[in-house]
C-alpha cells in the first residue's frame, strides 16, 4: 500500500551548501539519506515529497556545519498481507513469475496462479495452462494477492509472495 508520511530528524548541512536556500539543501541531504531505503516499519520509502525546516540551527564546536531540525513528508510503499495489487509480469522462471509491484518485484508461484495445470516455459517467457489454454508472459498485467512479506534488512530488498 502506498502512503505519505509525516517524519523528523536532524539534518547537518555542510559549510559547502551554505549557499543554497536551508530548505533545498536539506531536501538533498534528506534524499540521499531515504530515497531508496527500507524501513521495517515504513516499508521502501520511495521519494522524499516535502520538507520543514527549522532555521535557527546548532553548531558544534570542531564541525564547521550546521544542524537543524527537519518535519518532512516521504512517499512509502508497504505490501500488507492479504491485500489485493496490481502488478506486470517482468520474469518467468521455472518456478513462477516475478510480478512488479509498486518499486520492487514479488514472486508468484505456479501453485498459486490458477486452479490448472501449469507448464513454464522459460525460453519463451510463458506460462501455459493445459486444460483452459491461457497463457501468462512478460508484460502481462494481472491482479494478485499478498500471501507472505519479507522485507530485508538495511538496503537489502525483502521477497514478497
């Protein structure tokens, strides 16, 4: 599910962006620090929206920045359980299809794609149901529903199912 969230920290600006407005730098400094993260709690913060910044600063004796504190807004995704999503086919392997869902891909397993016989057919990018004749390939869209989520640790990516 994505979301909008409401954060804090504190934010160093470095003497060498002194030149720029606080706001600009500490938007910087705030997406290289979150944009492409994952939070156990917030899921994959996927960009950072807005930022508040407190002008007066503190400064630390021996360090030549700045340090204020911040209220920003950053655009998440968390797959829940059991909800339903919308995703593409971006792989097919023996085992299944890797379906995008929102900024990352989720494993679909044959066993879970339909109440068939299913053949995967990696050379040729498809999934074959005997008895009825659908197909499934890459680039086809389809709706599917969260079975399991593990999100990895620090910038590792998690599997989703």
């Amino acid at each position: 599910m994505f979301s909008i969230s409401t954060l804090g920290d504190v934010v160093r600006i470095p003497p060498s962006l002194f030149g720029t407005t606080l706001k600009k730098a500490a938007l910087n400094i705030l997406k290289e620090k979150y944009e492409s993260m994952i939070n156990a709690e917030l899921g994959y913060i996927i960009m950072i929206l807005d930022a508040k910044v407190e002008e007066m600063g503190k400064m630390v004796a021996g360090d030549g920045g700045t340090f204020h504190k911040v209220e920003f807004d950053a655009l998440t995704f968390y797959p829940k359980l059991q909800e339903i999503v919308h995703g593409e086919i971006v792989d097919i392997t023996d085992f299944g299809a890797f379906v995008r869902i929102g900024p990352t891909d989720a494993l679909l397993h044959l066993s879970q794609v339909m109440d068939d016989y299913l053949k995967s057919d990696v050379k040729s990018g498809m999934i074959l149901a005997n008895q009825s004749g659908r197909t499934l390939k890459v680039g086809s869209t389809l709706r599917s529903r969260i079975t399991a989520v593990s999100l990895g640790k620090a910038a590792t990516m998690g599997k989703i199912g």
